[in-house]
C-alpha cells in the first residue's frame, strides 16, 4: 500500500517507521526543515540545545523499544535515575528502584522534611487508589481527588508531578488521567517510575537517527514541504497531485484541522470540530549559563509560583552538554517570554544562591500539549475513509506525553495495515 504520513514529530515517524515495517511505501511530508516536531534539536550559540527540556521515563515502553528498533543505545543515550523530587534544600521525596509497592513505600518513609502526619495521609490515599483500581469519576480534578492530603504533600508531590505529567495545574487537570499515569509508572512495574534523563540532544535522540532507518529502506522524506491540496478521488487520496492508498495526518492538531477545512472535507467535520475545541498549554524553557559548580543532581525540583514559575532545573553540564549550562523549566506557562526569564533568574538567585547567571535562551512553545481537563473530548484516530491521524492529542489514556505521540503513531500504522488487509486478500483470490 501507498502510505503518505503528514508531518514528521515523533508520532509521524513512529508511523512511518512501523508501517514501512509492514511493507507499505511510505512518503514522509514535514513543512518544517527540521524532522522531530516539538522534540527536536535547536542549535544557538554553537550550542545543540532542545526545543524544550524533555524527560522519559522507565514505563515508557514503546517509546524506549523503538529507540532501539532504529539503533539508538539507550544505556548510554538515557541516565537513569530512581525517581527524585528533591529541592535544592534537600527537601522532598526520593523512590528507590524497587518491586512495587515497596518502592513508593520506602520513598514516603524517607522523605525528608515531611511529618508522619503527611506520610501517613499519602500512603491511606494511595491504598485507597489502589483499592479502587486507579479509577475515579471522570468529573474529578488532581485537586478534588487528592482533597486528603496535606498542604506539604500537594506542593512537594502532587502539583509536581501532576504539572510534568499533564501539563496542566492540578485544580484544573484531570484526576482520571493522572492516575493512570501513576498506575503505570509507579504500581505497574520494576522501575517504571525511574527518570530518565537525555545524555544527548534530542535530535540524537530519536530524529536522527529515525530518518537515517527510514531513508536506508527507502522512504521519500520531504522537508520544507507544507501539503497544501488534500482531495479524495475514489478508493485514492491526492497530495498535491500525488496519488496514496491511505493518508495519516500526524501534524499538529491545529494544523490538520487546518488542511481539512481548507479542502472542505466535509465528512471530516466532526472530527475538526472536537479537534478545534481543545485548549493549549505552554511550556517554556530558560536556558541560563554560570552555574559555578554542579547541582547537587542532575535534576532537581524548585518551589513555583505566581511570581517563581519554574517547577524543575536541569544540570545540561551532567548530561553531557557544557559545564554550568542549566535547563529551568517553566509547565503551564502564559507569561511573556522576557517576564518569564526575569523571574526564572530571580527564582534561582533566592532558592538556589545562584545570583550571576546568564541567560542564554528562552524557548517557549505556546501550544506545546494540550490543556488535560476533566471529561476532555479528543478526536479519534480515524478521520475519514482512508483517512487517519496520529498524535498525542488524538483519544487515548495518555496525557500528551512522548510514550503517548509514539502509541499513537504505531496503532494509526496497524490501522492501515489492518484497512489494507482485505483489499490484499481480495486480490489474492481472484
């Protein structure tokens, strides 16, 4: 079968990299000149930084197993590390690599700073998650189903996690989802909840070495090219003027919403009216130089607020980038971009006595994941008649997260070999 996959982020090039897999012929359409989407090298200052610091962790299944599938070594691109949600002050909890549940267990009883009274409330709730299956009314908010726990365990775990996790503030995130992050991360398995943390740029990470599989197998990959003609002729779809059996849209939802509208598919109207009512959410990444010596960690949290908005700082110089490059972190961002970088600074300065540093870049993507609310409706993967999209927005348990871009992009590649499977038969018969 004749595959066209519109956009190349990581779900786009899982798809094509599975359906080529499959035996289709695959043809790769990114508009950008750069291949990996919202996870991708940005080079400044003759400096490989990311379009925003990412992190993966153990229960990533696919996304790590894929990796490997294209040549990626793991061990040494990836530095794994228990699960840490420590502060600068040494504050905060720390989860060993253990069988679950003795790992979360050990983490809330060494957590420093806490009272029994906080772990005490951590553990009854998370026997009570458990008890429950990890399922709760889909109406509930992080905040409305934590209700029971103590201030401190909100604002040193909870509003952490939940923010990295979802990207979305914990009074307005969906309780639903965040469980079944917790679910799998820290209940499913071995070090499920480990962080792993990029040793290289993430276009080394994945892109690179994706287009370099997929271009020794065949695939046409065109860069710079935006599709602008989307027409359906028959059992065929045209790009452009180019005839395919099947089309995937794993550009960004705003974007295919935008190419269906503009060829007046009407059949794909629903479909672009539940994508266009998803609400975003920004991250921003302060990129700061003149960190005098290491952090105490490669990563560790900081105390956010209103006027503080950084929730985690990462040590670029441990990770394989230059000494006292830091990475801050800024989940569910708004704020102006100059904004933004004052108060990161200053956040630095009074948590971490770090008041000479210099900053580099600030890179904020303003649509970065969608806003994970209560009962949020996602489109479907399938669009139209031959017509699919993949991407972390589209329906699935997963926050918009990497492992969920990569799901994605390999269930919408089974869907087209399973949509191909009769036609193949058929003709196989006659």
């Amino acid at each position: 079968m004749k595959l066209a996959i519109v956009g190349a982020g990581w779900a786009g090039l899982t798809c094509a990299i599975d359906a080529t897999r499959g035996g289709h012929a695959v043809t790769l359409f990114e508009a950008s000149r750069t291949i990996g989407g919202r996870a991708r090298r940005v080079e400044d200052h003759d400096v490989a930084l990311d379009n925003g610091q990412h992190i993966l962790i153990g229960a990533y299944r696919d996304t790590l197993a894929l990796l490997r599938d294209v040549g990626v070594d793991t061990e040494a691109a990836l530095l794994r590390l228990p699960l840490t949600l420590r502060f600068a002050d040494g504050r905060g909890l720390a989860v060993p690599t253990l069988p679950p549940p003795f790992d979360l267990l050990a983490g809330i009883a060494t957590a420093r700073g806490w009272t029994w009274r906080d772990k005490l409330a951590l553990v009854r709730v998370a026997q009570r998650w458990q008890r429950d299956k990890f399922v709760c009314a889909p109406s509930l908010t992080v905040a409305a189903l934590c209700e029971a726990l103590t201030p401190r365990v909100m604002q040193e775990l909870i509003e952490p996690l939940c923010v990295s996790a979802l990207n979305t503030p914990a009074a307005r995130a969906s309780g639903q989802v965040f469980l079944r992050v917790l679910h799998d991360a820290l209940f499913a398995e071995r070090g499920g909840a480990d962080l792993l943390l990029p040793r290289v740029d993430l276009g080394a990470l994945f892109p690179d070495a994706a287009t370099l599989w997929l271009a020794a197998r065949g695939t046409a990959i065109h860069t710079g090219k935006r599709v602008l003609e989307l027409v359906r002729g028959g059992a065929h779809w045209w790009i452009d003027g180019e005839s395919f059996d099947r089309i995937v849209l794993a550009c960004a939802p705003w974007d295919a919403a935008r190419l269906l509208r503009d060829n007046a598919l009407t059949d794909a109207a629903d479909w672009c009216d539940i994508t266009e009512a998803l609400t975003h959410e920004g991250i921003a990444t302060v990129y700061a130089t003149g960190a005098p010596s290491p952090l105490a960690a490669p990563i560790l949290a900081l105390r956010s607020s209103d006027t503080a908005p950084a929730q985690f700082v990462f040590d670029r110089g441990q990770l394989g980038g230059p000494p006292g490059l830091l990475a801050f972190v800024v989940s569910a961002s708004h704020a102006p971009r100059e904004t933004l970088q004052r108060m990161v600074l200053q956040q630095a300065a009074d948590q971490m006595g770090l008041s000479g540093l210099t900053p580099l870049q600030t890179i904020v993507e303003k649509r970065a994941t969608f806003s994970c609310t209560p009962g949020l409706q996602r489109p479907p993967m399938r669009v139209a008649e031959g017509l699919l999209a993949c991407g972390d927005y589209v329906a699935g348990p997963y926050p918009s997260t990497l492992e969920g871009a990569v799901r994605s992009g390999l269930a919408a590649a089974r869907a087209s070999r399973l949509d191909a499977a009769p036609a193949h038969r058929a003709t196989r018969d006659a």
